[in-house]
C-alpha cells in the first residue's frame, strides 16, 4: 500500500488535533503530503412559507466557513515539518463529506480523533468516526481519546 496523501480531520476543537504529531512524522518518512479539512455542516431547508422553493442554506454559513478558514489556518501552523494543505467544505452530513471528499482528491489515509463518547451520549449524537469508517473506500486510522486511569 503506497501512502501519498492523508487528510486529517479537525472539528477545530484542539482535542482533534491528537493525531497531528503522529501524522506529521508518518508524512515525514513516506513523503506524503497532508491535507488538514473540516467540515462546516450547511444543512438546507425550504424557506419559512414556501416549502415547494428551492432549499436554501442558513443565513450564517458563509461566515461559519471563513471562521472555519482562519481557524484552520491556525491549526495548520501547529503542524510544523510539512506543507499542510487546508479544505474547508460545506456538507449536509460530515462523514458522507469526508468520504466524498476522499474520493475526489485521491485520499490514501483518513486520520482523525474520536472524543470518546459512550452511552446515551454516543447513542444520541452517533459517531462521526464510526460512520467514517463504515463508509470510507480508504484506510481510517483514529486516535481514542486519552484518560488517566485511577
């Protein structure tokens, strides 16, 4: 399997950016490059009183999409060695985003972080990672999160 391009994914929170360091030094030695995306969600609904119209996006996208560019471009100065790429992409879903987009830019690895969740939390929000990994046509390497053990 040749690695030449993984897309590590950030929700921009910093706990997402676990696998950063391990990323970097994986890129170093195969000479990969490395895209850092994230994925402002863009769900379109049908405008207030006109549900035959075209769906539209909400009123704040855009500006969630150049925060996302700023902050990701803050994230990418954390990655130091490598040239980082960034994606910022608008999707409904995140995990058939990631995947498409992996399709598209011919992704040879996903790398993201799970944040833990269990229980009724993990039932009620899913898994982004989870959904990833059914779905993606690539490798998806995902990094738990860390705790103390008592």
């Amino acid at each position: 399997m040749t690695i030449r391009h993984i897309l590590l994914l950030t929700d921009l929170s910093p706990e997402s950016l676990r696998p950063a360091a391990p990323v970097t030094e994986l890129a170093t030695k195969l000479g990969a490059r490395v895209t850092l995306m994230t994925v402002v969600q863009d769900v379109r609904i049908a405008p207030h009183g006109a549900p035959l119209a075209p769906k539209i996006s909400a009123p704040d996208v855009d500006r969630e999409v150049k925060h996302a560019k700023l902050a990701l471009d803050e994230q990418r100065a954390t990655l130091s060695g490598i040239t980082v790429e960034t994606a910022v992409i608008r999707g409904d879903a995140v995990p058939e985003s990631v995947v498409d987009y992996a399709e598209q830019h011919d992704v040879d690895l996903i790398a993201l972080s799970t944040h833990g969740r269990t229980g009724f939390r993990h039932l009620a929000l899913g898994s982004v990672a989870e959904s990833i990994i059914r779905h993606a046509t690539v490798p998806v390497v995902t990094f738990p999160r860390v705790t103390k053990k008592h």
